[in-house]
C-alpha cells in the first residue's frame, strides 16, 4: 500500500470516529434530557400523591363531620318528637283538669244551691 492510501484510510478512519463520537454525544445528551425528564416528572408524581393524600384525608373528615352532623340532626328530631309528644300529653292533661274543674264547680253550684234552699 502507498502511503497515499494509509492516509486517505487514516483520514477517512478519523472522520468516522469524529462522527461516531458526534453520535455518542447527541446519544448523551438525549439521555440526560430523559433523565431530567424523569426527574421532574418523579417529582411531580410525589406532589400528585402528597396531594391526593390531603384531599382523601380531608374528604374522610368532611365525612365524620356529616356523619356526626347526621347524626345530631337525628338527635334534634327525636328531643323534637320527644317535646311534641309532652306537649300533647300535657294538653290532655289540662283538658282533664279544666273538666275536673268545671265538674267541681258545677257541684259547688249545687252545694250552693241547696244551701240557700235550706235558709
């Protein structure tokens, strides 16, 4: 071989490695941007979780707020019903009174009645 052709070999030889070095390069950086990407989107994963989390804890407590809510709303309702109830009984108690007080003055009447008879 002359020493032209191990030159052009060696040039042709150097271009391909300056290529394949090119490439490595372009190959490097792409993964470094992957990698950044997956950086950020890990980060955003754990907000996403850290959110979720306050959201369902928040929603559980909303929950026990509601239930315990329902629950003194029920508690209201039966004292009401309980209120109601009295109320009546004491109506008709008093009506009973105002007929025992009637009858007794109706007798009183006729206590008093027979008394001026008499005198």
């Amino acid at each position: 071989r002359s020493l032209k052709e191990t030159q052009v070999d060696l040039e042709s030889t150097t271009k391909l490695k300056n290529e394949l070095l090119q490439d490595v390069n372009q190959l490097s950086e792409s993964l470094q941007s992957k990698k950044d990407l997956v950086e950020q989107q890990q980060i955003q994963l754990e907000e996403l979780t850290r959110n979720f989390s306050a959201t369902k804890m928040a929603l559980e407590t909303a929950e026990r707020e509601r239930s315990d809510f329902q629950d003194m709303a029920n508690s209201w309702e039966a004292n009401a019903k309980a209120m109601e109830d009295e109320v009546v009984n004491t109506q008709n108690e008093l009506e009973r009174a105002e007929e025992q007080i009637e009858s007794l003055q109706k007798a009183l009447q006729e206590e008093r009645a027979k008394l001026k008879a008499v005198e």
